[in-house]
C-alpha cells in the first residue's frame, strides 16, 4: 500500500494523473476492462512491455475496436468462473 501511494504522488506531481471527474463512466468501464485483459494477456505474451502505456486517441470520440470487446471478454470470463465454481458444489 505504500508503494501504491508513493505511485500516485509521483504520478500527480509529474501531471500524469487524470481526475476522476474528466473521464466519464463509460470510459471507465471500457479502460478498466482494456487494462484486466491486457495484462492478462501479457502476462503470458511476453510481447510489448512497457512501464508505460500511452493514453489511447479517439478518432471522433471513438476507441480501437478491443476496447469494445473487452468489457465482454471479461462478462464471458466471469460467467464462465462462476458456472465452474458452483458446478463443484
């Protein structure tokens, strides 16, 4: 926890924190989604490491496509979790 503070102060002090009130909701869910299955992804890739990932572009308020995908990639996930823990029982 103190590292993850630490993070945050440097982040603030270097601009690179976004307010929570600039970004709306939808946006949140899309980014939070894109970031859980990248990095799952990446953790077994091995492909395109970064310490840090650029904020993406919108074209016209648009996002690339796997942003859109995402937040269903980890419905499915979820749903299939909760379908195999509860058919053990």
């Amino acid at each position: 926890m103190i590292f993850g503070y630490l993070s945050i102060l440097s982040q603030k002090s270097a601009n690179a924190l976004a307010d929570v009130a600039d970004i709306d909701f939808v946006d949140r869910i899309l980014f939070s989604s894109y970031s859980i299955v990248m990095y799952i992804f990446k953790l077994f890739s091995f492909s395109d490491l970064s310490a840090f990932y650029n904020y993406p572009l919108s074209d016209n308020g648009k996002y690339p496509l796997v942003f859109y995908i995402a937040p269903v990639l980890i419905l499915i996930f979820s749903v299939l979790v909760y379908k195999i823990k509860w058919q053990r029982k």
